[in-house]
C-alpha cells in the first residue's frame, strides 16, 4: 500500500489530481478533505435553526422527544 498525500482540482464534479510518482493504473481510494466546505454538523445546525430550534433549551426538547419516541418504539417493538 502507498499512501501519496497532494492536491487536486474539483470542477463539475470530477476530481483531476497530478502525481509525480508512478503508480500502476487501477482503482484508489480517494480521500477528499475540503476545508473550506461546511461539515456535516454545519449542515444539520443551519437545519435546526430553520425550523425553529436555535437555542440550547430548544434543541435539548427535541432531543428529550426524540428519545421518548425511541423508546416508545423499542416497547412497540417488544410487544408484538
């Protein structure tokens, strides 16, 4: 295995990176880190603020639901 750490080029989708050293053609695994793009916790938070929950107390009720929902479920689940 060979780890090559470089940068690349994003546009439209497709990904163009330049290596110097030779690597045989095949299939890689690419790991793409985009520092400059909102994470995934960004997105969810700008969710939550939309509909309402942009304070700490709000989203501490959603997640008390959340959880009485859950465990309404499991005992749903464990009746039947």
């Amino acid at each position: 295995m060979r780890i090559i750490q470089t940068k690349g080029q994003i546009n439209n989708g497709e990904i163009t990176v330049k290596i110097e050293k030779k690597i045989n053609d095949g299939e890689v695994d690419v790991l793409i880190i985009a520092e400059k793009e909102p994470d995934e916790f960004d997105y969810r938070y700008e969710i939550l603020k939309e509909k309402g929950y942009d304070n700490r107390e709000q989203i501490l009720n959603l997640i008390k639901e959340i959880r009485l929902e859950m465990l309404e479920e499991e005992n749903n689940n464990k009746n039947v």
